[in-house]
C-alpha cells in the first residue's frame, strides 16, 4: 500500500513540475502579448509563479530524497519571503498613490471616485461620532439618574428627623441628646449636602463639557450636513449624469438602430446599384448591339438609297411604259370596240343569215314535200 | 534530526510568508482592476493551497522532530500535501493563467 502510495507521490511530483513548466509558458506568452497592461505590477504574480521551480529542482535526477526535499522547502520559503517584501512593498507605492488620489478628490468632489472617498474615508468617521454621541447621551442620563436618587435619599432622611424630633419632645435630656445626635446627624446633612453640591458642581462640570462637547458635535453635525448636502448635490449631479448618459445610451442605441437601418439600406442600394450596374452594362451592351445595327442600318440605308435610285430610275421607265401600255391599251381597247361591233354585226348578220337559212330550210321543205307530192301523184 | 528540524522551520516560516504575502496581494487585488479580478482569486487560491501543503509537511516534520520514530501513519500528510493539494494549486495556478488568457 505504501509502495503504491509513494510511486503515486512520485508520480504526482512529475505532474505538478509538468504543470508549473506549462503554466511558465503560457505566463511568458502572456507578457508577449501584453498582459503587463493590465496590471498595476507583475512582480507579485512573477514570484507567485516563481514558486514552482523549487518542485521542478527537486526532481531533477541523482539527488538524495533528502536534499530534494530540502531544496523544495528552502526555495518555496525563500520565495515567499521575497514574495512577502516585493507585494508589501508594491501594496504601499499602490496605496500611498491611491490615498493622495482620494485626498485631491477633498478638492474636487465632481470626480465619480469621490463616492468611494466619502465611504472609505468620511464615513467610519461619522460613525465614530455617533458612538460618541451615545456614549454622552448615556453618562448625562446616569449622572442625572445619581443626582435624583441622592435628592430622594435625602428627603427620606429629612422626613426621618422631623418624625424623630416630634418623638423626643418628652424629656429635655432626651432632648438634648437628640439635639446632639441631630447637630450631628446636621453635620452630617452638611457634610452630604455639601458633597450634593460638589456631585452638582461635578455634574454642572459635566454639563458643561457635555455642551461643549454637543456644541463640537453640532459644529461636527453642520460639517456633515454640509458634505452631506454636497454629497446629496453631487449624487443629483451624477443622477442627472447618469440620466444623461441613459438618455445618450438610448439615443445612441436609436442612432445604432437608424445605423444598421441605414446599412441595411446601404446593403439593398448596393445591391440595386449593382443592378443598376449590371443593367448599365447589359444597356452598354445593347446600346453597342444598337450602335452596331444602327451602323448596319446606315449601311443597308445607303444600300437601300442607291436602290431607290435605282427602282426610281426603273420606274420611270416602267411608268414610261405603263403610258406606252395604256396607248397600247386604250388602242386595243378601241380596236376591241370596233371589234365588237363587228362582232355585233357578225352576230346580226349571222341572225339574219340564220332565220334565211330557217326559211330557206322551211322553203326546202315546203319544196321537198311538194317534191314528195308531186313524186307521189 | 537537524535536518527535519531545518525542513519543519522552513516549511513553517514558509506557510507564514506565504500567508502574509495572501493577505497583502488580497489587499492588493481590490485596487487592481475587474477585468482581472477571477483571474486573481484563482491565483489567490492557489497560494492559499500551495500554503497549507507547506503547512502539512510542516507538521508532518515537527510530529517526527518530537515523536523521534519515524511512523507509517506520517505518510497521510505527504498524501495530503504532495499527493492532492500541491496538484490542486498548480491546477487553479493553471486556471488563471487560462482566464488571463481570457481577458
């Protein structure tokens, strides 16, 4: 079980040098890449980290458990004695710097950190002063408290001797007995009346300095009123800061809303202009396209001019012939008028010619059937 | 025996240190900025177990110092000391350096 215990233990050793080897390399890239920044001083955390080289030494190998181990333990205290000097020693350069800042802010209180003044510094006083107050209040109600009872005891004893006086009125040497017990028992009232008045004069004393101390107080509490006014004054100048930088806030969120809106549309009129773009290329194109047939056109108009000419010229000559035609025709159409009138005669003259030959067929016949007639008789 | 004695007073002078030195850089760390603040706490941590390592072996030695035997029970505290709480501040020393790394 030991065994075990003491692999693992050595086991263990390895992984928290590994460890610390790690941590040492990633403090170092760290500082490259600008960490020191941040802090008010590195030295602390150096020697912090610092620390695990002692755990590294003592595994390095052919050294006695012993020595190992007292090189762990001496490294680790040297450390943290150096540790302890370098961080007191940084706590107050941090805090002596930090404190004048607090002080000058007693000049400037429109300064956010004078919050932080009023609570650190101002107000452990102010609770002290209330302490004290209770503390006074407290010691005039018991001084107060002893003079009542002193008073009662008094009268209690006072009414005790008138009652005794009336008791021993029977005999005179009694009396005069009692008259020495009473000078006594006087004395003795001078005595504590006088000492009533000393505790008077002892509790007037206290009075006084208790006025005094009250007047300080007051004077202490017009102080507090007064910071506390400023205090109030500038918690309503850092509200009113505070509202501002709300209301900045909310403008400045509107702005970034009307901005992302603005690039939002910035966004569509690219992609229109690009569109636009694209069109005016394709446009260009066309327009090219356009030039290049308007061109052609010019070309095929020339063309069709020289054509033109050309079918000009050949209609003046057909138009030269459609005359030539019509006389043609307007002659033709004479000649075929004459030629229908012909025609009509010929047809008249074939109508006449046709009812001769109906007569001269009828006349045949009559002829042929006198023939007939004249054969058969 | 010197050497126990030596080995208990440097591991207790050293956990003394190293706690003083605790409450120094805890003091230090409120003035430090937030940003940085787990980062800190982390590294404090780690300190803080790094002491109480040195604290058991401290104690361990100083039970042998007086005991003048060497017993088998002592063995709890290496276990306590190197065994879990020394892995654990190398760890949280890690840690911080991770969200150092963060920030």
């Amino acid at each position: 079980m030991s065994e075990l215990i003491t692999q693992l233990l050595t086991a263990q050793r390895y992984l928290v040098a590994l460890l610390f080897i790690i941590i040492a390399i990633i403090w170092y890239r760290l500082k490259r890449a600008g960490i020191e920044s941040l802090f008010k001083s590195t030295t602390a955390i150096n020697l912090t980290l610092l620390l695990g080289l002692p755990f590294i030494i003592s595994l390095l190998p052919n050294i006695p458990s012993q020595i190992s181990n007292m090189i762990e333990v001496s490294g680790v205290f040297i450390l943290a004695l150096i540790l302890f000097i370098f961080s007191l020693r940084d706590f107050h350069t941090i805090d002596t710097t930090r404190k004048k800042q607090l002080m000058e802010l007693l000049e400037k209180p429109k300064h956010p950190v004078a919050l932080e003044f009023a609570r650190k510094i101002v107000e452990p006083e102010i609770k002290l002063l209330k302490k004290e107050r209770k503390n006074l209040l407290q010691y005039e109600k018991d001084i107060q408290e002893k003079i009542r009872k002193r008073e009662q005891e008094l009268d209690t004893k006072i009414k005790g001797q008138s009652a005794k006086e009336g008791k021993f009125n029977l005999s005179k040497i009694e009396i005069e007995e009692e008259s020495k017990i009473l000078k006594e028992q006087k004395k003795l009232l001078e005595k504590e009346k006088k000492e009533l008045e000393n505790l008077k004069d002892q509790s007037e004393d206290a009075k006084e300095e208790i006025q005094v101390e009250k007047s300080r107080f007051e004077k202490q509490r017009e102080k507090d009123k007064k910071f506390r006014k400023k205090l109030h004054e500038e918690k309503l100048h850092l509200d009113l800061e505070r509202r501002k930088i709300e209301s900045g806030r909310e403008t400045y969120a509107r702005k970034e809303k009307i901005i992302e809106q603005i690039d939002k549309r910035n966004e569509i009129l690219n992609k229109k202009l690009q569109e636009i773009k694209e069109k005016e290329q394709e446009h260009e194109k066309k327009l090219k396209a356009l030039e290049e047939r308007e061109e052609l056109l010019h070309d095929e108009k020339d063309e069709f001019a020289v054509a033109r000419r050309k079918f000009e010229a050949d209609k003046e000559k057909y138009e030269g012939e459609l005359e030539k035609f019509r006389r043609k025709r307007e002659e033709l159409l004479i000649q075929e008028n004459t030629l229908q009138e012909e025609k009509e005669a010929l047809e008249k003259l074939t109508k006449s010619l046709s009812a001769k030959e109906k007569h001269l067929e009828e006349e045949l016949g009559n002829l042929l059937k006198k023939q007939r007639e004249m054969i058969e008789k | 025996m010197t050497h126990e004695i030596y080995i208990a007073s440097f591991a207790a002078l050293g956990f003394i240190f190293l706690i003083y030195s605790l409450t120094v850089l805890f003091r230090i760390k409120e003035q430090e900025s937030n940003r940085i603040t787990p980062a800190y706490n982390a590294l404090l941590f780690g300190l803080l177990i790094l002491s109480l390592s040195l604290l058991a072996k401290a104690i361990k030695y100083i039970y042998l110092i007086f005991s003048k035997t060497s017993i088998d029970s002592l063995i709890y505290f290496d276990v306590a000391s190197t065994l879990i709480l020394l892995p654990l501040a190398a760890g949280s020393f890690l840690v911080s350096m991770f969200i150092f790394r963060r920030v």
